[in-house]
C-alpha cells in the first residue's frame, strides 16, 4: 500500500468515527462506542506511521498531495501593484515537522482514547465525549497535516471549538460552562491576528500556500525586502498573536488553568499532549518568515521566557491537582516559545514531542489518584497513595522526573538543548 498517497485519510478516519457518534451514537451501546472511536484512531496512527515510514525512503523528504481547489479566490493586487489571485488548496503536507506531528497527535491520541473508555464509562453522554474527541482529533490532524496557512487555519478553529465542547462537556456546572465560553474567547482574540497576519501574507507574497510563501521569502532575503523590514515584523507579530492565544502565552494565558473543568481525558488530550501546542507548530512552521524579522524573533524568545517562569510560580501556589499541571504545561510551552524565539525550532520541536508524552502521563495519573480518592482534587488531602495505586505511583514518578530534567529521562535532553541553544544565541555568550 502507497500509504504516502494515503495521507487525506489520516485525518478522515476520525471524521468518519465523529459523524457515526453525531448519527447513531446514541443507539449505539457504550461498548461499541468504545471500539469505534478508539478504534479510528489507531487506523489513522497506523496509515501516519506507514507514511512517514515511506518518506524517510524519499530523497527530499518531502511529499505533498492536492485533492482539490477549494478556494479559487479572485484577483487582487499586492502592495507591489502586481496583480494575484487567491487560491487555496484542500492538500496535505508530510515532511519531517508534520511526521512528528501527526505521529504525536495520533499516538497519544490513541492512547488516551483508550484510557477514556474506564474513565468515562459511568458517564453521561458517553457517545458524545467520543463523538467530541474523534472530531478533535479530525481538526488536530488537518491542521498540522495543511499544505498552506488557509487549511491550517480551518483545523485551527475545528481545534478551538472543539475545545469549547470538551471543556464545557459537563454543561450542567455553571464554572464548566463559563470555562468553555472563556477558552473560546480568549482563543478568538488570538485569531484575529492570525487572520490579519494571514492577510499581510496575502498582500505581501500573494499565496498562503506553505511552499510558496517560504520561495518568496527566500526572494525576500535576497533583496526584495531588508531584513526587519516593518511590514515582515507586522506580519510575524500578528501570527504570533495567534499562537500566543493557543499556545496559552502571557498575557492570553488565562484560558488554559479553567480549562481543567472538563474531563480529565480532555486535559489530557488538548491542554497538554495536542491543542495547545498548535501556536507552537505554526511559528515553526513559518520560521522562514520569523528569522526575517529579529525583532519579532526578540518578542517571541521573552514573551516564551518570562511565561515559563511566570507559570511556574503561579503554579506553587496552587492547591488543586489539576491546576498545578496547568500552570505546568503553559510554563512548559513557554519554553517552547522560547526555543522557536532563539532560532532553536529544531529543539522547541523536540521538546514539543517530549512534553506530549510525560504531560499527557501526569494528567492521567492526575485522573487516577482523583478517582482513588472519589473525586477529590486537593492535593492537601492527599498522601499515602503508594500501596493503594502503586502502578499510578510509579508512573507518575517516572513522568514527574521527565519533566524536572533529570538526566537520562526525555526531558532532560529536550529542555537541556533549549537551554544550551538559548545561552549560545545569548548576547552574554560571549
């Protein structure tokens, strides 16, 4: 099987599962639930490792499929004079950046879609958590498997509802609800300068498509504009706007802490493992545009530094189990911002990998310690655990000395090189 050729149904499998749970899911016994939804996604993470699998075979390493023009557009003029036309196609992307996307997406996906089906079993609406999830996961995937900044922008706000849905999942809680309506908010803001960032691109390079865009900027750096030049820094600066919004940035970082009244599953999920790391994706993969514009590149590395440290404090102050590992994960994500800042998107990347899978870890351990202790979430009421849950207890160390650095587990690797480039581009480096 050409599994590359196969890509459009990474992203499909999981649509599919969404319109069978919107359908039929409430028919459907929780049983059958539980294998369909699930199910999906593990074809999907089959079909993305099979195809990432074939393109470390290609030379360019590179592979790109149209299915169609969804947006023939008209014409316009560039701020040049010259005449464009929009056009925007519905292709998909694998190159090395979207094969360690959808390989995370989809695999962690997986897994806690597995962990969902116990955690969730008692649960009201059963079939519609999983019909929520699945279509999180269809969104999640078009947006980092786009081969330009208009599809990407479609998974986008598929991301940001689905978010609203999953948080706000126990609609009956008054603070579920507003938390819902609060992340959907706050993430608008963002998209309006994504949206006007996306329109500069328009008018300055006369595409959205990824590829194209990174030619024109290759003409740009040869001098067609000079480096830090106003309308590249304006650009640059809206985009981030929009990741600083997803990726739960200061000072739009206040969406991501009250997101921890969905299900712990979702915490999991989006505001740990995929979601979230959204902003982080696009500014990486913009980065032929960033690097033109040092001073955006300056804003980037500070906003990403002073989150990281700012988070953590908050997070030390903080009771519930829950909360802590939000505050947690935007910290974690500001070290992220901060790579792609210094010109380090390689390591940022990585530590986008590493962070996905002990996050998503300690989210789930968070959710077994909260059932052990009948719902509880004050960790002052906490203790004694280890020979009550030992596989919890032993899990969630592991996971705890992952994201602390310690020497020989993932994130001492993934934050050591974040921090070694950070110093080496420092202007103190000497």
């Amino acid at each position: 099987m050409n599994f590359l050729e196969s890509i459009w149904m990474i992203p499909l499998f999981p649509l599919g599962g969404a319109l069978v749970m919107l359908f039929f899911g409430k028919r459907l016994p929780n049983k059958l639930v539980s294998l369909i939804c699930p199910g999906t996604v593990l074809v999907s993470f089959l079909v993305a490792l099979g195809a990432v699998w074939q393109l470390a075979s290609l030379a360019e390493r590179r592979f790109e499929t149209v299915l169609y023009t969804w947006v023939p557009g008209a014409l316009f003029h560039m701020t040049n004079g010259q005449e464009s036309q929009l056009q925007a196609d519905w292709g998909f992307l694998l190159d090395p950046l979207s094969a360690v996307m959808v390989l995370v997406v989809t695999g962690v996906g997986f897994l806690i879609h597995v962990y969902s089906v116990g955690y969730m079993a008692h649960e009201d609406g059963f079939y519609r958590f999983f019909g929520y999830m699945n279509l999180f996961m269809f969104s999640m995937l078009t947006l980092v498997l786009a081969n330009n900044y208009l599809l990407l922008f479609v998974g986008w706000e598929g991301v940001g509802l689905c978010s609203y849905l999953l948080i706000g999942f126990y609609f009956h809680k008054k603070s579920a609800s507003d938390a819902g309506k609060k992340a959907f908010i706050v993430n608008r803001i963002g998209d309006a300068g994504f949206i006007l960032g996306m329109f500069f691109m328009l008018a300055t390079f006369g595409s959205v498509n990824f590829g194209k865009v990174n030619e024109a900027a290759v003409e740009v750096a040869n001098g067609g504009f000079a480096v830090g030049d106003s309308t590249l820094m304006a650009m640059t600066l809206l985009l981030f706007v929009g990741a600083v919004g997803k990726s739960a940035q200061f000072p739009l970082h206040i969406w991501l802490p009250d997101a921890m009244e969905g299900p712990t599953p979702v915490s999991a999920l989006i505001h740990a493992a995929t979601m979230v790391t959204a902003g982080v994706y696009m500014v990486a993969r913009s980065n032929m545009l960033f690097v033109l514009a040092p001073t955006t590149m300056a804003v980037v590395a500070g906003i990403g530094a002073f989150t990281a440290i700012f988070a953590a404090t908050i997070a030390l102050a903080q009771n519930d189990i829950k909360r802590v590992l939000a505050y947690s994960t935007v910290s974690q994500l500001g070290y992220m911002v901060m790579a792609c800042g210094v010109g380090a998107f390689g390591a940022g990347i990585f530590h986008l990998s590493t962070h996905a899978y002990f996050k998503a870890l300690l989210f789930l351990g968070a959710g077994s310690v909260i059932h052990a202790m009948s719902g509880e979430q004050d960790m002052r009421k906490m203790g004694g655990l280890r020979h009550k849950i030992p596989i919890t207890y032993w899990t969630f160390l592991f996971a705890s000395l992952a994201i602390i650095g310690t020497p020989l587990f993932s994130g001492f690797f993934s934050k050591d090189e974040i921090l070694w480039l950070a110093f080496s581009s420092s202007p103190f480096s000497g």
